[in-house]
C-alpha cells in the first residue's frame, strides 16, 4: 500500500490569480502616502510579506508603521476585490476536487494574510477543498524560509518529504526546495523555462493530475 502523501498550495498566483488588485493596492498606498515605488516593485515582492516587502522599499522598519502601512495595503485589496471579484485558476477547482476523491490531503501554505484569505473563502466557496490553511498571520518568517510549508505538513500530519508544494513565486520554490519538499512550478507569474528548481512545471494546473502528482514521490 502507498504511503499517505499530501499537496501544499501556495495562494495567489496558484488558486486564484489576484496580482493586478495586489499590485494596484501598492500603488494606491504610495499615491495615498506619497511614497516612492520602483517599477519592478511587484516582481521583486511576489511571494514574501508585507514585513519584509515594505523595510525593502525604503518605507520604514519600525514595527509599528510597517504594521500600520501593511493593514492599509491590504484593506485597499480587499476593496478591490469586493468591486472586482477574483478569477479561480484554471484547473485549480478541478485538481483540488479531484485529489479530495484520491484522499490526498490538501493544505494552504500562502504569506496571504487571514483577513484575505477569509474574504476569498467566502467569495469562491474553495475552502471545503482544503484540510488545513496556513497563512501570513501563522508564521513568523516568510517565505524563502520554508516555516509555512513546514507547518503545513505538521498539520497534515505528514514528513516534509511526503508532500509535494505547488508555488509560482521564486520565493516559493525556494522555500520548498529548503523544506525537503518537491515542488511544482506553474508559470503564472514566471516564465516556464525560468522554473528549473522544480521537480515539474506546467503551463497550468489544467495539466496536473493525482497520478501525476503521485509519481513524483515514487
């Protein structure tokens, strides 16, 4: 009999794709502030939280205003998304259904704060796909550190190497790889050939499958 194995979702960019709204909240914080913003800002931050994102830009470092700037770029988000919506990925309903049926259990690893994560539960209904969540407000060190996938497996009560992690970020893959766990890159956010430290990438989670999946681990 095969062991029991698991899958860890990172968020946005993988299940949902919200990155035009996260990176027009940006903008709209340092237009509101009257803060500078490099081009590449978005590209350099995907995947880490808001904590180190925001000392990077220059922002600040105390404590205290990184908190305060970081709770209001996620309150213009969630504006956002409640007059925009949010698109479901292809393949990620199907994939996460289907690996409900195999009995593979399914868990959230995302920097996503649990005020957002909560917000678009509520808006897709994805949340009866998944047995755990492990989110921004979880751990203390982001991602590349590989704290929340480790937790993630801990609650799914699985070894690191029983579990595969699905990201888009670098930052992610990273974070993965340092945990001990494969990794599945989709090109979302990157280019498909830029995704060599994975052990697959895809176009799409369209292509992925449990059997797939599975044979990863064999």
């Amino acid at each position: 009999m095969k062991q029991p194995w698991g899958m860890l979702f990172d968020w946005d960019g993988v299940v949902i794709d919200s990155s035009s709204q996260h990176e027009r909240a940006w903008e709209l914080l340092a237009s509101e502030r009257n803060l500078f913003l490099p081009s590449d800002h978005f590209k350099k931050g995907f995947g880490k939280k808001n904590e180190v994102i925001i000392p990077d830009l220059g922002w600040g470092s105390d404590p205290a205003t990184v908190k305060e700037l970081a709770d209001r770029k996620e309150e213009l988000y969630r504006e956002l998304v409640a007059k925009e919506g949010v698109i479901v990925l292809p393949g990620a309903r199907e994939l996460l259904s289907a690996l409900k049926e195999e009995g593979v259990s399914r868990a959230v690893g995302s920097s996503t704060p649990r005020g957002n994560l909560d917000a678009l539960f509520a808006a897709t209904g994805l949340d009866i796909l998944f047995d755990a969540v492990v989110c921004g407000n979880d751990v203390i060190h982001g991602k590349p550190d590989p704290e929340v996938f480790l937790k993630g497996a801990s609650l799914l009560g699985l070894a690191p190497e029983r579990c595969i992690v699905v990201e888009d970020a670098f930052a992610g893959i990273e974070a993965a790889r340092r945990g001990g766990m494969k990794v599945v890159g989709v090109a979302t956010t990157n280019p498909l050939n830029s995704l060599r430290e994975c052990d697959l990438a895809v176009g799409s989670l369209e292509e992925l499958t449990p059997s797939r999946l599975g044979s990863l681990l064999d």
